[in-house]
C-alpha cells in the first residue's frame, strides 16, 4: 500500500506532464515560493534574535520534496523563491541568483537520480534509504559550489573556505534528510492508515515525543548525566513509532527532535546549550543522522518484510485454491506417522470420508484386502516395489505412477495412480499425494485388450482353419496336376510347378498372418517356445539374441497374459536391435510360485532420451500391456550399461480375473 501511494505520487507528476493543468501548477508553485521563502527568511533572522549560527537549511528539504512529487515545473518557484530569500536579506542579486540556480539545480540533479535508479517513495528497500541519501548527498553540493561561484562573481573572495563550502553543504543535506521524507512519503493512504492505529498507543507515543522535545528545551545542560538517556530515549521512542506507525508519522517526529536539538544548541538553552558551533553542529548532524536513518532503514526492512509476508500469503491463497479446487483426489500427510493432514473435497467424494473423518484416520486406512502398499515405499522413485532396482535410471515418476489399489469407506477397491511428493508443511515433514482413480479406465482397457485378443484369435483361428486348409488342398492338387503333366503334357508342367510354387508363398504368408493375430499359435500356446522362436528369428539380424527359462513352478498364467508377455518381449528385441546397437540380447523368463518376471537386457548404447521418458508409442504400448494384465514394467538401464526392460505379473492372474 505504501509503494501504491508512491506510484500515484508518480503517476500525477507524468500525467500533468503529459497535460498540463496550469491553475494546479500555480498554486502549488505559490504554495512552495511562500514555504520556501518563510523557512529561508527565518534562518536568516535567527541570528537577530540571538541564535549563533544558521542551522539546517528546511527550504532544501521542502525544495527537493516538491521537485520530487510535482515534477520539473517547480523548478522557476525554487529558483525564484531562494533568489528572492538571498536578496531581500541584504545579499548581491547576483550571488542571489547563483545560489537560487544552486538549490535549483541540486533538486533537479537529485530528482533525476531518483528517478534513473528507480526510487521508491515509500521506502520500500533497504535499498532506497542509500540511494536517497546518496542522491541528496551529490545534489546539495550544487548549492555551495554555484553559491561560491556568485560570491567570486561579486569579488568576495576572502569568503572561499573548504571549511565554509563543507558548513554549507552539510546544512543543505541535513535540512534535505530530516524535511523531504516527510513530505514525499506523504499520501492520502497515509492519513487513513493513521486513523487506523489505536489512539492510546499513538497518544502515549506522541507524548514521549513532546517530552523530550521540551526536554531538551527545558532541562538545565548537565553534560552527559542527561544527554546520553535522552538521546537513547529518543532513539527508542524512534524505533517505536517506525515498528508501530508509518514512516509519515516517525520521519515527522524525528524532524521534530532534530529541530529542536538545533534550537537548543543555536540558542544556548536546555540539555545542548553552552557547546560551542563546532560541537554543536556535530551533536545536530547526529542526531538527525541517528533518527532518520533510524526511521528510513527500520521503515524500509519492515516493508520488504511486510512485502514479503505478503508474497507468501498471496502464494498460500493462491496454493490453498489449486488444492482445494483440484478435480483429482489430493492430500497431505505426515511422513513420520502417516496420519492425514490436509484433505480436498475430490479425495472425500473419491473415498466417501468427511473431512473430521479423514483426519482422524491414516494412510493405512486406505489399504485394499491383499494389497502390500497403499504408498511408494520410502526411498522409491514412485514405480512401485522393485523400483528401487532401478532409482538411479528408472523413468521419471512423473510419467511412471505408482499403482496400487484403494478402499473406500463403502469397501470398494478402487484402481489408483499415485504420485508422491515430499514437501515442507510449516515446518513439519508432510508428503502430497494425488490418487487418481483409473478402475474404469483400467476396466476398459482391460475389456479393449481382451477383445483384440479374442478377435485375433478368431481370425487366426478361422483363417487356419478355413482358409489355410483351402490353400493346403489346393497346393496338393496343383502339385499332383504337376506331376502328371509331367507325364502327359511336358510343356505344361513348368507353369503348373510355377503355381504350385505361389500357393506355397499363399499358405506361408497365411501363416505369418495367423502368427501375428495369435503368436503363440506355432508354440502350442506355450510362451517359452514362442520366446525360444523368437529369440531363434531375430538372430537372424547378425544380433545374437539368447533365451533362457527359470522356472521354479510352472506356468499358471492365462493364455492371454501369456500373450502380452510375448508381446512386451517382442517390441523389447525389436527395439534393442534397432536402436541399441549392442552385440547381444538376453531374454530371461523366471517365475515362482507368485510371480512371473520377463526381462529383455542389451549391451548396447542404452536408452535414448524419448525412451527414458516413455514418450514412444511403443513404450506406451508395452505399459499399457502391463497394466491390462495386473503387472508393473519397469524401463532403465542394465548394471552393465545396455537397457533393461522387466515386466513383474501374478501367477494365477488372466484379464477376466484381474478385471473382478
């Protein structure tokens, strides 16, 4: 809100550049002419009414304000109005107009520094304070230096002192750091934020400013018996109101500290009389350093604190609506417990739990009858039990789920997809979860894969039997029409042995067919014969391609799983001789008394960046095989280099059982 009270500050001053509305124009140049010309005119009278020396120049810092906040049309009113303070009090119009283009162009040059590095006006960075104070700090000493160039002008020479122009320069910057915060950062937002703070608190802080005002008005000097707890006081009242009120309010009390610190020194009276110029310039230049740096810096840290407090909540609503706006089933739990923490309204519907339910419960409440893992276990790359065998080349969980099966409060199994994520919930260890529910894709596919199977096997069947048969007996009666022309018309024999041969091609090419609708069909349905077949085939490509079965307990899958097997291999070889380039592929069959494992290794160049993905369609073929029958696929590297392709199922398990 700060920041916004600064761009709208800004967005007047480009507006009324861009259309210029000379009645505002003028009475805000009035407004800093008589500002300007007062404060100036009362410096130069202090002296009259029994003050030392002249102390911080205000008109600098109400200069440097306006030319900031109303852009470059001040710049006649400041020049006029310091010209006019120098000569109506008895100075050369010549000096006059050399000091009036000095604070004229100071304001100018340090207003452009702010501007070319982007200051904020509510001093919203740490950042900020430095630039402003650099900036005001290579603007003022303008002043000195045209200051010097009119007293040259009018030959007054003896004047020329480092120790005068520094006087000078310092008086100018001070009066620019202790007045222009005020003024720039003063908004309407402001004024509203203050009817916001609580009376009491700005009341009771308000007063402790005004007593140490009159303090160090009123207090007889004693040395540092009083000055040092009052300063500390002030620097504590300081803090306060920049930790408690805006920076309005706290750079206001410090101006008003710092006044009346130079008042006390200038004049003799209170806590700081009786020190002397040099010392008393010392103890008003730090003081006003101390307390706005004070409030700019604490001002400026509480802002991007403020700032960034703000990001995060903004981050967390914005979290807090993705999460509970999100249509698939989500939610947090602890890692160390597994009890539920957060839950979105999908994950009740999905499961049939309330939320006060939900978070009375745990993970394990989730587990399906049978089911080993509701979760990834710890450590896993999301892939399931053995992903662990392949954590440093698996394919990313992203794109590779882990799958297990749910139970909802009705006692339904539910298919889920799962994705797991460590993350940091305030400080407590939590996991998220999304567990999407697929039965119904899983059904489907699982339907889909069992009808292309069943027609295949029809059409292979009947082209084995219908067709097939066909062709057999007509090769035979050809060849024997062959035979006989041999005998009785020799000069027919040739072509009837021609045709005999192309049925022969008829019957072959038949039989690759039946083979490709049902590739166990040649092996007896046996899947080691038609894995050793294979493995015989593709041999042929100069590829040494070796098959070896261990089996401790035979072979209780259903046909059809058997046939997904032999097609996962089937793509697995092709893929390993078109694009591993390795010398030798090893096909392994092992099963147990549960399971069943294929694993298709190479020695070649390993996977390509697709395949390490599963972006291709015959990775994407090869999982959904896997998930049709009820068996997790893995894809990575071999220990030895090479690629890896293992396919894990259940004994005992064909599409019809697993789709129950």
């Amino acid at each position: 809100m700060r920041r916004l009270g600064a761009v709208q500050s800004t967005a007047v001053s480009v507006a009324g550049s861009a259309q210029p509305q000379w009645p505002k124009v003028g009475l805000r140049g009035v407004i800093v002419f008589a500002a300007i010309f007062m404060t100036g005119s009362i410096g130069f009278l202090l002296p009259k009414f029994g003050a030392d020396f002249i102390l911080p120049l205000l008109p600098s810092g109400i200069a440097m304000a306006a030319r900031y906040r109303w852009g470059p049309r001040m710049w006649p009113f400041v020049f006029a109005s310091v010209a006019a303070v120098d000569w109506a009090h008895e100075q050369i119009l010549i000096e006059a107009l050399a000091v009036g283009g000095g604070l004229a162009g100071g304001t100018a040059l340090t207003a452009w520094l702010l501007e070319h590095y982007r200051f904020d006006a509510a001093f919203a960075h740490v950042r900020d304070v430095a630039l402003f104070i650099l900036a005001s700090a290579a603007g003022m000493s303008l002043m000195p230096t045209l200051g010097f160039i009119g007293l040259a002008l009018v030959g007054r020479h003896t004047d020329f002192s480092l120790e005068r122009w520094i006087d000078w320069w310092s008086n100018m910057l001070a009066g620019v750091l202790v007045v222009a915060p005020v003024l720039i950062s003063m908004s309407r937002h402001s004024l509203v934020s203050l009817s916001e703070r609580s009376w009491i608190a700005l009341g009771l802080w308000s007063t402790g400013i005004a007593g140490c005002c009159a303090a160090i008005l009123l207090v007889p000097t004693s040395g540092p018996i009083v000055r040092a707890p009052l300063l500390v006081l002030e620097i504590l009242l300081i803090v306060v109101g920049a930790m408690r009120f805006d920076l309005v309010m706290t750079a206001g009390a410090a101006l008003a500290i710092s006044m009346t610190t130079a008042l006390s020194v200038d004049f003799n009276l209170g806590v700081f009389s009786q020190l002397g110029k040099l010392p008393g310039l010392t103890v008003v230049w730090s003081v006003i350093a101390a307390l706005t740096g004070l409030s700019l810096i604490i001002t400026a840290l509480l802002a991007e604190r403020d700032a960034q407090s703000s990001a995060r909540l903004r981050a967390e609503h914005r979290y807090a609506e993705i999460f509970e706006g999100s249509p698939q089933p989500v939610w947090v739990h602890s890692r160390d417990t597994g009890r539920f923490l957060l839950v979105n309204a999908a994950a009740m519907r999905q499961y049939g739990w309330n939320q006060q339910e939900f978070l009375m419960r745990s993970v394990a409440d989730l587990a399906a009858p049978g089911q080993l893992h509701v979760l990834p276990e710890p450590g896993e790359e999301g892939t399931g039990e053995l992903a662990g065998q392949f954590r440093d080349t698996a394919i990313a969980p992203a794109t590779d789920p882990f799958e297990t099966r749910h139970r909802t409060r009705g006692g339904r199994v539910l298919d889920v997809e799962v994705w797991t994520r460590a993350i940091d919930l305030a400080g407590y260890p939590a996991t998220l979860v999304f567990a999407i529910d697929v039965t119904e894709r899983r059904t489907f596919g699982r339907a889909l894969a069992e009808a292309i199977a069943s027609e295949q096997h029809r059409i292979g069947q009947e082209m084995h039997d219908g067709l097939g048969q066909e062709l057999t007996g007509l090769s035979l009666s050809v060849q024997a029409l062959a035979n006989r022309a041999q005998r009785e018309w020799a000069d027919r024999a040739a072509d009837l042995e021609q045709l005999a041969a192309m049925v022969a091609r008829c019957i072959k090419g038949a039989r690759l067919i039946v083979q490709g609708l049902s590739p166990l069909s040649d092996a007896d349905d046996s899947l080691e014969a038609a894995l050793e077949a294979l493995a015989r085939r593709s041999s042929l490509s100069g590829t040494s391609v070796r098959f070896q079965a261990r089996l401790q307990a035979p072979l209780s899958i259903a046909l059809d799983v058997r046939s997904h097997l032999f097609r996962i291999a089937q793509e697995s070889v092709q893929n390993a001789l078109k694009h591993a380039g390795g010398t030798v592929v090893e096909i392994e069959l092992s099963c147990n008394a549960e399971r069943v494992q294929l694993s298709i290794i190479d020695n070649g160049r390993g996977l390509a960046p697709d395949a390490q993905l599963g972006k291709g369609l015959g990775m994407r073929t090869m999982r959904f095989r896997a998930r049709s029958i009820g068996g997790r696929l893995f894809i990575g590297l071999g220990e030895n280099g090479g690629s890896r392709v293992y396919c894990d199922v259940p004994q005992a398990v064909s599409v019809e059982e697993s789709n129950r």
